[in-house]
C-alpha cells in the first residue's frame, strides 16, 4: 500500500501540466508586494515550474563572526500546487526573527531549512510554518530546523526519500562533523532550552529503501547545532 501511494506521488509529479519556461523562485519572490500582514505575499501558479533555492536573512560570517547579506522579511509563499525544483539549493530563512510561512508546494532536490543563533553576541531566531506541502528526493533534510522550534510549525507534509549526502556543516566554522548526519526526513533542534519544541503534527514520511525506512532516524531527528 505504502509503495502504491508513493508511485502515485511520482507519477503526479511527472505528470502534473507545467508552464513552458520554468522562472526562478528568487525572481517572483523579488517581484511580490506586501500582503496580509507579510513584507512578501508570493503567490504561485499551479502547475507551474519554479527552480533554485531562496534566502531570506543574512548569513553568519565565520571569519569575522558578524551577520552579513541581506535583511530578513515576513514572507508568505502560497503554493497553489505550484512545484518548486529546487535543483540542490534550499528555501532558507536565516538568522532573523521574522516569519516564513509556506503550504501547498511540491517540493523536489533541495530542502527547508529555519536557521537561527542564540548566543552572548546575537538572539536572532525566526519563526514560522510548512504546511500541505510534498516533499519528494529532498536533499540533506525535507525540514531542518536549526536554531529554532518556538513558534514553528510542520503539519500535514508528506516526505520521501530524503537523501543522505554525507555529515552537514557546522554553521559556526563550516567544518562537517559524523555528528550531525543528513537523511532524515523532518530534523529539529535538540537544544530545547535555546529553541523551544516546534508543532510536528500529522506528517507522513516514507523511504523507498526498506532498510533505511525501517530506520527511525531517517524519518525524524533531533540535531545539535554545533555537533
């Protein structure tokens, strides 16, 4: 039953009417106004192709320890069914402590992720929720949340096959470390007292492999942000 419903999910995708240019996430991002209590109300066609990832917030410097890039913003992606090839890359919202709030996607190749910091020099942690969306061959993570859980949810997903690509990075220094694995479907923050517990409810995860889908870890985990 369980393969049968994923070959359902993979031959919708394959199928599913597709625009004739696909356009890149970055670029209707730039393009979307303000709406609904958001700095960005994106709004995506069904059937649509969208591809590459999207940064919201800035990256954390590990030379010269600062916050550099660009701001964060309130951002509200409204999927309409709209598939989203992220071709390796992720949908990140980075050390800010504003909102990304994202539902009805199809979401292939890349991953979410929710990054924040809370140290002596900075409390940047943002918030927010993924929501109907369909996450299939995801890379790393389907959703990581890594610095963050207070205020997040992750409801009624359904993610497949997350590939393993090897150890993730520390975000401090870059370095990988054996600690801090990919693969796993839906990965959150150990670290509870920095972060807070999100909401992880109704979600359904499944590995091709029988191997790894008999494997908890690969369907849920909870990381450390420094190894």
């Amino acid at each position: 039953m369980l393969r049968t419903i994923v070959f359902l999910i993979a031959i919708l995708i394959v199928n599913l009417p597709v625009s004739s240019r696909a356009v890149t996430l970055r670029e209707v991002y730039e393009a979307a106004g303000p709406g609904g209590g958001y700095d960005r109300y994106v709004v995506l066609e069904t059937g649509h192709v969208y591809t590459g990832g999207l940064l919201i917030g800035p990256i954390l410097s590990p030379f010269s320890w600062e916050l550099e890039g660009g701001v964060g913003e309130d951002v509200r992606i409204v999927g309409n069914g709209a598939i989203l090839d992220l071709r390796g890359e992720q949908i990140c919202i980075s050390f800010c402590e504003n909102r990304l709030d994202i539902d009805d996607c199809i979401i292939l190749n890349g991953n979410i992720r929710f990054r924040g910091i809370n140290t002596s020099d900075y409390v940047e942690i943002p918030e927010g929720s993924v929501r109907y969306c369909t996450f299939y061959g995801p890379h790393d993570y389907g959703v990581r949340l890594q610095g963050s859980g207070e205020n997040v949810s992750i409801e009624r997903n359904i993610l497949v096959d997350t590939a393993d690509t090897g150890w993730d990075y520390i975000y401090t220094h870059g370095a990988s470390l054996e600690w801090l694995p990919t693969g796993t479907n839906i990965s959150m923050s150990g670290q509870f007292g920095f972060y807070g517990v999100p909401v992880v409810h109704e979600n359904w995860t499944w590995h091709s492999d029988p191997v790894r889908n008999a494997t908890p870890l690969a369907h849920f985990s909870f990381l450390c942000e420094y190894g």
